[in-house]
C-alpha cells in the first residue's frame, strides 16, 4: 500500500488520478477508476447540461459508493457555457471534490469552499500553480510537457517541472505529463509529487467509452507519435499523430495562418464523432500523450491501477531497496 498525502486528504487507496478528458469522463470509466481504488474524474462539459452533469453523477453513484469527482474546465467559448448552473449541479449532487483547468478557477472557489468540495486545480507552469495556491486551491495536477491535450507555451518536462513545483508549493501535488507505468508512479514520488495523474493510459481500458480502434492505436504507437498544434496561436496542444493533425500543423506554420484555416480539420466534435466514436483513424485530431510509447496492452481498469501500484512496490523494494548500501 503507497500511502501519501494525496490518498490521506482526498481519502483515496491509490495515488492514482485519471483526471477530466472531454467525451471519455462519463459514469462507465470514472466508476470503473473508482472502484479499482483509484480518483476519476466526471467531466461537466461533456454533458449538454447542468442537468444531464447531475444525471450522470447520479448513474456513477449507482456503480460505485467509492469517492469520485467532477472537473470543471474553464474556457473561453463562442457559445457562453452555463459555468455558475454547472458549479450548481455539481455542488448540489454532493460531489466532494473538483478538478478545474483551464482559466482563474477564482470565482468558482468561495462556492465550493462553503460546500466542502475539495478542489485541484490543473497548471502547466509552476507561476501559475502558485496562483491558484495563492487562490485556496487544495492540491495542485501539474502538467509536464510531455502530456496530451495543452502543455502551455513553455515547455517544461515533467522531469523538471515536478520537483520545481513541488519545492515551490506547500499543497499536495499531483504528476501529470506521459506517465503509464508503476516506474513512471515511484519516479514522480521520488520527485517530490504526492499521487500521479493518467488520461492516455486510461484510454486503453476495456471500460473507456471509444471505439477499440482507438485503443489499439495507442497501443501501436510509440513515444514519436504526437504531434504539437496550435503553436503559432500559442494554445499548444498535444495530439496524436495522423493526417490530419499533420496536415494541422503544416497549415499552422505558414506564414499568415489563421484558425479558420484549420478549424475544421480541428473541430472537437468531428474527432470525438470521426475517430473516438467510429473509430476512422484519420477521420480527425483526436488527444493523446507521449506515454504511448509505454502502453503495451488494453486491459481493465482495475488491472490497470494494480499493476501499476504493485509495479512501483516491486521497484521500491527490489530495484531501489537494495541500492543503498
């Protein structure tokens, strides 16, 4: 058992989180997370509504009693989202505890607060990890450069920006950026970090709700196959690589782009219809880490977050006990 501060504040068995990721947080994997004594996370975007989010935390009760939470990503739209209804529902359902990203997760805090609700907080960079410290946040996901989805601008690997956001902050952190293994969970607590956070690896789980096309790509790719967009518009995003986000990337980089010259071939909607649901491999940009090139097999989720957890208790005793004479 690896107990840490992160397993004692948010009552958790494992330092496991699979945080929010957009069209994959719904009841089937985050209950499944749960039960295997790992956190997931809801997430509330991924809803219509306020009142479909309250539906869906109601269907994960129904699958597991165990601890569970809600992320709240905060984003600038075209559409204006119904932020204050969805901090509703969410505190409102019960829910114990928040991951936010995105932008200030200011106003959202004094709610919570007087809730009860247990907030953390996503950050790339260690200046805006202690801003949101700064803010009442409870623990921190720090990102390394490595992760899938937006790395921020400055591009930090996870081997440096741990352990200087550990040394930086007093609340718990949590080590996020291509980790997949059991070495990957006692090289970031080694590095000061109190749980670690995966969305790749659990997307190859037998309970993700995407098509098996996708998983068996993550498990055929290697560490190379990602590719960074979104650069020139400084909203650097991490994603697999295929055509289209090829094809993304060399529109971006002429002189003169624009996003409406790839924002269909970037559209949100037409991965998650294309890809993620009908499993056509170059039908669209779709999210993952370079923690592809660790993931070897699609299993469930609690042999997932098993072997992973007696992984890093079999590198503790026998590879680092004996080596210290």
């Amino acid at each position: 058992m690896l107990t840490t501060r992160f397993t004692e504040l948010f009552e958790i068995e494992h330092p496991v989180v699979c945080g929010g990721m957009t069209g994959l947080g719904t009841a089937g994997l985050v209950s499944a997370v749960a039960e295997a004594g790992a956190l997931g996370f809801l997430t509330a975007l991924t809803q219509p509504s306020p009142e479909a989010l309250a539906e869906e935390i109601t269907r994960t009760r129904n699958l597991t009693d165990r601890p569970f939470g809600v992320n709240l990503t905060i984003l600038p739209t075209i559409e204006p989202i119904p932020y204050d209804e969805y901090r509703a529902a969410i505190i409102e359902s019960g829910v114990g505890i928040v991951e936010t990203a995105g932008s200030n997760p200011g106003p959202h805090l004094p709610d919570f607060r007087a809730a009860g609700v247990k907030v953390i907080h996503k950050a790339t960079s260690v200046r805006h990890a202690l801003a949101a410290e700064r803010l009442g946040v409870d623990a921190i996901s720090i990102d390394g450069f490595e992760c899938a989805g937006h790395p921020g601008e400055d591009d930090v690997p996870g081997l440096v920006l741990i352990p200087a956001a550990c040394r930086a902050l007093g609340v718990p952190v949590i080590a996020s950026g291509g980790i997949a293994t059991g070495a990957g969970l006692v090289a970031a607590l080694a590095l000061g970090a109190s749980a670690v956070n995966m969305g790749t690896r659990f997307m190859a789980t037998v309970e993700a709700p995407i098509h098996d096309n996708v998983k068996k790509q993550i498990v055929a790719n290697t560490e190379l196959d990602t590719v960074l967009v979104f650069r020139e518009f400084h909203n650097s995003a991490r994603v697999a690589r295929n055509s289209v986000s090829e094809r993304i990337a060399d529109l971006g980089s002429r002189p003169g782009a624009a996003f409406e010259d790839i924002a269909d071939l970037a559209s949100g909607r037409r991965g998650r219809s294309a890809v993620l649901g009908a499993g056509e491999m170059e039908g669209g940009m779709w999210w993952a880490s370079q923690a592809q090139g660790l993931i070897h097999d699609i299993d469930t989720c609690r042999n997932v977050v098993d072997r992973i957890v007696s992984d890093a208790e079999a590198v503790i005793r026998e590879r680092l006990g004996t080596a210290v004479a």
